[in-house]
C-alpha cells in the first residue's frame, strides 16, 4: 500500500513508536507491531492531529487487537 495517508501513518508509527520501516505492511495489526492499548490510543491520537480530524470513540477500540494499518487508513480516508 502506497497512498499519501498510509505514508503519514507509517512516518508517525517510524518516528514516534519507532516502529522499523520494514514491519509497516497493510495487513500487521497494530499489536503485532508492538503497540500496546495505551499506544494505539496514542497513536489514534497522533493521527487525527495529523489529518486534523476526529474519529468518533466507538470507531477504534483498542481492546479489539485486530486494528490494521489498512483499516485505520480507510478510517483516516472515510473521516476525511
């Protein structure tokens, strides 16, 4: 996946959680990553400042596990 909004969410993933660039596919969920649930609610909060959006709160849960990098972008893409 290569769309501008994927690239943002991969930059901040690279430069705030120092996530290798390598490990930043569409399909990795955001806990295999190593994000735990206070890290996704961080980065959530990361990337609505960067699009300048908010996402409702029941659209991530991140008790769920199974939030992908591809389904945070649609949600990124649909909120925009």
């Amino acid at each position: 996946m290569n769309s501008p909004t994927f690239n943002t969410i991969a930059a901040i993933l690279e430069q705030d959680f120092h996530v290798p660039a390598a490990r930043l596919q569409p399909d990795v969920a955001l806990t295999e990553l190593g994000l735990d649930a206070l890290s996704q609610l961080e980065l959530v909060l990361a990337v609505e400042d960067a699009f300048r959006l908010r996402f409702p709160s029941a659209f991530l849960d991140p008790r769920d596990g199974t939030i992908t990098l591809h389904r945070l972008c649609e949600l990124v893409e649909k909120s925009g």
